[in-house]
C-alpha cells in the first residue's frame, strides 16, 4: 500500500503467461463437474432469489452477466483467448442460468477446459521462445494493462504480445546480474512449472471461478465459498485453527517451512527448523507415509490439519541437506494455534515538539474478528477484536499515552457486532449504526455491551482498503466528533453479507456444498447518511494513490446507489472542528519540510505517470538507466541508516527478476524483513497530526507558531492482550 510506496517497482506480474508454437503441446485432461457442485449451485440459485438484498432474476440477462465476467476473471488482461474463442463461446451467453437451473453444469466447465488449452499453449510456446534468444538494443515497449484492449484477432498478434511478455521476464533477469545460461534456466523451469500447476486445477477450481461470476453479477459483495474456502474464512474471523503452527510456502515443488509459530507444537518439538521440507505426512502413530512433493501447497495443508491432540507425522528433508539426503521422521501433537501476526497490536510513539514530549499509543486492527463459535458456547475467553483491543487500552493507559490513533488502514471488515462493541469504547453505550433490510424496515444498532474505555484525544488512520466494518467505526467516530479521521476516502462498502451454510439448508451431514457469502441489509450512518459507494472523507486527507480510481466500490459497475434515510436518536459528544483549520495549516507546513513525505509524492506521481504511460520500455540501456535512478533515489532515503545500510536496504528491495517461489529463502526472508522496515511515512504524519490536536487540547497555542515536531519514534511495542470486556 501506499505507506510502503517508497520504491518504485518497474516489474510485471508474470504468474501464468504464454502462447503456442512449434513444441508438442502436453494439454491436461478436461475437468468434469461433480455432482455436487451441480447441486450446490442450483442451491445457491434458490438461496439468492429468495434471501438477497436486492434480488435479481436467474434469466438470460443475468446470464449474460455471468458470462462477461467469467471470461474477465479467467483473462483480465486478453492474453489467453483469441477473439475466435470468444465468438466460439458465446453460444453459451445466454445458457448459463439453464446450465445452473437444470444441474448441467458442462457450458460453464467447457469455457474452463478451454481456458486450461490456452493457458498450456501460451506456456509451451514461451518455452519455445527461450532458444532464440532476444535484442535488447531495439526501441520496443511492452503495454502493462491490456485489460481495456481487445483480445487479439488472430494467432500472430497474440504471439507477438507474448514474445514481449517472455522477453520482459529476461531483461529483468538481466537487469538484475544474471547471465544468460542462468536466465534461460530459471525462466524454462518458470514456464514449465507453471505448465504443471494448470495440470493440478481441479473441479473445485473450475467450479469457484464460475460461481463467483455468477454472484458477483448479482452484486458485488455476494461471493460462493468452497468447503475449503468456507473453512479459511471461518478461521480468519477466530484468528485460530488446529495444527503444527507452521507457515509453509511451496518452493521448488516442496511444502518448505517459512516460519514457525512461536508456542506451537513444530516450535516446541525443537525438530524443525525454516527452510525444512516436507514430503510425506502420515495420519496417527501408525498411518502410513503420504508422499506430498510436486502436490498443490493447500492439500498438504489439509493434511497436515487435524483435529486437536491428534498426531501428525511427518517426513521431512532437513534444510541442510540436498534432496538425496537422508529424511528424518518428525512426530507431533496438533493444538490450536492462535494467529497472533492478525490480531490487534500496539506501539508507543514519542512526538518532541517545542520542548514538550508527547507519547501517542497506536494500535494496529488488521479486521474485527471474532470467534463465534466459542462465544456462543459461553466461553469467557473467546478471541475478538474488541477484548484485544480493551486490553491494549489498559496497557497503554498504564503507559500514560496523550493520545491514542487506531489504524485501520487495509481493514476489509469483519464481523458487524465487533464494529459495534468496539466503536463503544470510544463513544459508549450509545446507537452505532443502522441497517435497513430487504423489506425496508430499519433497526438501529446500538452497543450495550461496552462502555468507554479510553475518553482521552483519538485518531483514525484510514485508506481506500478500508472497507465495511472499518467505515462503520470510523464513520460513527466522526458522527460523534469523538476524534479526528485521517487518510484517504475509505472504500465505500455499506452493505451487510451473512453466510449461509448451503450444507446445513440441504441437511447434509457432510460438508460438501459450501457456503454463501450474501448481502442482506445495507447499513448507514447514525447521521442518515451511508458509506455507500462514497465511503468515509477524512476530516485530514492525504493523497490518493494512483489506483484509487480503479479500486473501491465506485468502480463496480453494478454497485448499490449512494442513499439517506432518517438519522438516529444521537448527540455529539464532542467537536474538533475548531482544531481543523490550525491542524491542517500544521500538517501542510510539516509535510513541505518532510523530505520523506515528499519523496512519498514523487513516488505517488511517477506510478501515475506510469499509468497513464502504460508501457514498459525493452530497451536495456534505457532500463539500465531507470534501475540506476530508481535505486539512487532509494538509496538517498535510507541513508539515515548509514551509507553501507542503506545499499545493502536498497539491494534488497531492488527487482530481482523472480516470482514469489524461485528465490531461496534466506535471501527472500531478508527482503520481506527489509521491506518493513521502510519508513511509515503516513502513519508517522498521523501521529504527528494527533499529537498537534492533543497540545491544543491541552491549551498549547505555541505549537501553532512551531509548527515542526520532531518525527516519531517507537519507544515500546505491544503485543495483543486478552480478555477485556
């Protein structure tokens, strides 16, 4: 997001890119619907004309919708199809809602199976590309979005787009000090390993992707989950699942450990370490060995899976050793492991402004979770966003913090009942929000489940990723002038999803048919007002990041309209509009004498440019030159940190050439550790935003006529803490 845009980024995503020639082409099988899936879908159907928000007819309209978008979600950007394929399969433009209707689901699965050709000719013939090698020194550009263009007309264009593509890939390689040899073999085994994971698309796959055209034709926010989906939805809500505690990341074919959770059984058992393989996994004392390599990374997740004091074995290659090396078998004991990296954290920052030191608590709300399930059992010590964050309140409060700023940057949303409780400690036993349902009637949400937890100044740090439960918090905070809303204009989700458990309508015992994700209520706020489409306007605003045009609810075209209706029974509790013409006039004079904020908009600037450009040179000198650029901008930056840091820094975060799974771990470890790192160049202006209102709260009108602060400095780091309420 914007606060790490400190470098800029001159690579192309190349996941799954290619084309057809003279090599054999090796086509996976074609995939067939279960029957289940049938059933599911026709389920969902029933379930969406009867129980949506604003129910739209299963006809050849909403067909010819889910058509549209099912091609954009398998070629956003027209580098499969040709335009013969589309005219091909438009026959089944109008079929769509039958093939749901009747259970015969084969229109939707032919239009996948031939996505899976297309995608296994790109990638044979960019293989094929790879032994005649590329001239760097001619004056061509590759286009970056396609996604407003036209699929191409005939097979030549379409390899003409592609030879760019694959020439691209190279030219980073090179840029970035490898040799050709090097280059040619990284990027076969790239295209042929990506050849082998469109051989490991299943059913389930083909299935998800057709659904959710179909739902998101409905609405936006209306999504189908698989079983496996429904049960990674389930555990990001709880913020726990059963397991060893281990993060995996599929390297070289291989389930590698990239992390092990601290107090989970794999940390505990002192036998593994980061960069261990693993390539069997065994259910029990006694199971036998399943051999996991080449397999999809989510499969050897489910079953390393289990249920809690179950044993796990597994067989694991050692980090040390090469892959003809000796494996050792490693026994464990699964538990539940809480997911403390996405639960609420909190830092202590010190401001010095004109002799005075103040200290502004942050705390950091990745989503409102909360586990469901355990609170419905009665259980005193179940996982939410509003009893961590009410126990960081206590700790900060005993830190004696002047001011406290939330940040809910990157927040989708979350549970509704969180964003309600949660608002509470700030305002009170006092209405929230409301939510109007299909039917018209209205209910207001009002909290009387918490009461104020912290009365002291308070900040909201928001962007355009802010979404839903974040725009209620925040919205309800500025209603009340309980504190100041900094940022950019959140996303504009005013609408309410409730998940139907498909499995549990068909009284099917065994989890089969998935889950649906489906908007029931639109939700305003306590003034009459919704985030709808406009989301929340800071009362401070920082600039926009280039895609904010192309990123939030404005740009759904079948969004619900912006509307009013009558405001709540409520009262302000608090105004900080006297404090906004000094508090602007403050922040603009500091961020003109920030050399970091304005580095921040030169970077912001040229990704527009960018943008707008829309093409990437293939020339090597002229990329040679924007590289030495690029990293002498970047290097000037961190050379606070010392002159041999900042290089180091920079060579980090330089453009490798790789993709996610090609680099070695260590080297890729130390990049992920360099990248946050970088200055927080937003959160630490909103600090100093709040610290300006808490000295003019405090009657300080000196701070007017300084107008600089020294920047923020972390003096303590907070992990999450329950219980609270």
């Amino acid at each position: 997001m914007k606060q790490k845009l400190i470098w800029l980024v001159l690579a192309l995503a190349t996941a799954i890119q290619v084309a057809t020639a003279d090599s054999e082409v090796f086509y996976p099988p074609p995939l067939k619907p279960e029957m289940q899936e049938a059933k599911a879908a026709r389920l969902a159907a029933e379930v969406l004309s009867r129980y949506h928000y604003k129910p739209v007819a299963l006809d050849d309209a909403l067909s010819t919708e889910t058509f549209d978008r099912y091609l954009k979600a398998l070629d956003p950007e027209k580098l499969y199809f040709l335009q013969s394929d589309i005219d091909q399969l438009g026959v089944d433009r109008t079929r769509l809602d039958d093939a749901i209707l009747t259970e015969d689901l084969r229109a939707p699965f032919d239009i996948f199976n031939l996505y899976e050709r297309r995608l296994t000719e790109r990638m044979t013939y960019s293989r094929s590309l790879l032994r005649s090698g590329f001239d760097f020194k001619r004056d061509e550009t590759l286009q970056i979005d396609r996604k407003d263009q036209h699929w191409p007309a005939t097979e030549a264009q379409l390899h003409e787009l592609w030879r760019k593509t694959v020439k691209n890939d190279w030219l980073r390689l090179k840029l970035a000090g490898r040799d050709d040899p090097q280059i040619l073999k990284v990027l076969d085994k790239r295209y042929d390993s990506a050849s082998k994971r469109i051989r490991k698309i299943n059913s389930g796959d083909a299935f998800q992707a057709f659904m959710n055209a179909y739902t998101t034709a409905i609405d936006p926010h209306t999504n189908y989950l698989g079983p496996r989906a429904a049960e990674n939805f389930d555990i990001a809500m709880r913020l726990s699942l059963v397991g060893i505690g281990a993060v995996l990341s599929d390297i070289d074919g291989y389930a590698t450990i990239r992390e092990l959770v601290a107090g989970g059984p794999a940390s505990l058992s002192g036998q593994l370490k980061v960069g261990d393989r693993i390539v069997g996994v065994a259910q029990g004392a006694t199971g036998a060995i399943e051999d996991v390599v080449g397999w999809r990374l989510d499969d050897t997740v489910a079953l390393i899976r289990g249920a809690v004091d179950s044993t796990v074995r597994l067989d694991i290659l050692p980090v040390e050793n090469g892959p003809d090396a000796t494996n050792k078998t490693v026994i464990l004991i699964r538990n539940t492991i809480t997911m403390q990296d996405r639960a609420a954290k909190a830092k202590v920052y010190s401001v010095t402004q004109g002799g005075s030191k103040r200290l502004i608590g942050v705390i950091t709300l990745p989503s409102f979770y909360e586990d469901v399930d355990a609170a419905r059992k009665g259980d005193k010590d179940y996982r939410s966003a509003t009893r961590d964050l009410a126990g960081l309140l206590v700790t900060l409060k005993a830190q004696k913090v002047d001011g406290l700023l939330v940040d809910l940057r990157n927040n989708g949303g979350g549970s509704l009942r969180e964003a309600v409780t949660l608002t509470g400690l700030f305002v009170g036993k006092v209405p929230v929000v409301q939510t109007r349902n299909a039917k018209g009637d209205v209910t207001v949400g009002r909290n009387v489940d918490t009461g104020v937890a912290w009365d002291g100044p308070l900040g909201v740090l928001i962007n355009r990723a802010s979404a839903s439960a974040s725009e209620i918090f925040a919205a309800a905070i500025q209603d009340y002038g309980r504190g100041l809303i900094i940022g950019e204009p959140s996303f504009g989700k005013g609408t309410v999803q409730t998940l139907a458990n498909l499995d549990q309508l068909a009284r099917n015992p065994k989890p089969s048919y998935g889950e649906l994700k489906m908007t029931i209520a639109q939700f305003f706020r306590v003034n009459g007002g919704t985030t709808q489409l406009r989301g929340v306007t800071p009362d401070i605003g920082f600039p926009p990041t280039p895609d904010d045009a192309q990123f939030g609810e404005s740009s759904f075209g079948n969004a619900l309209p912006w509307s009013r209706i009558e405001p709540a029974s409520f009262a302000p509790v608090g105004d900080l509009n006297a404090q906004l013409t000094v508090l602007l006039a403050l922040h603009k004079r500091r961020v003109q004498r920030d050399p970091d904020f304005q580095s921040l908009l030169e970077d912001l600037a040229r990704v527009q440019e960018l943008r707008k450009k829309n093409v990437i040179s293939l020339n090597e000198v002229v990329r040679r030159q924007e590289r030495a650029a690029q990293a002498k901008r970047l290097t000037a930056r961190l050379a606070a940190d010392g002159a041999t840091a900042a290089e180091a820094r920079t060579n980090a975060l330089a453009d490798d050439g790789l993709q996610f799974n090609e680099r070695k771990l260590g080297p890729d470890l130390a990049a992920e550790k360099a990248r946050a790192a970088v200055k927080d160049v937003i959160l630490n202006e909103a600090v100093s935003i709040l610290s300006d209102s808490v000295a003019l709260k405090q009657g300080n009108t000196g701070v007017e006529a300084s107008g600089s602060s020294t920047a923020p400095v972390v003096v303590m780091a907070l992990p999450a803490s329950s219980p609270g309420p």
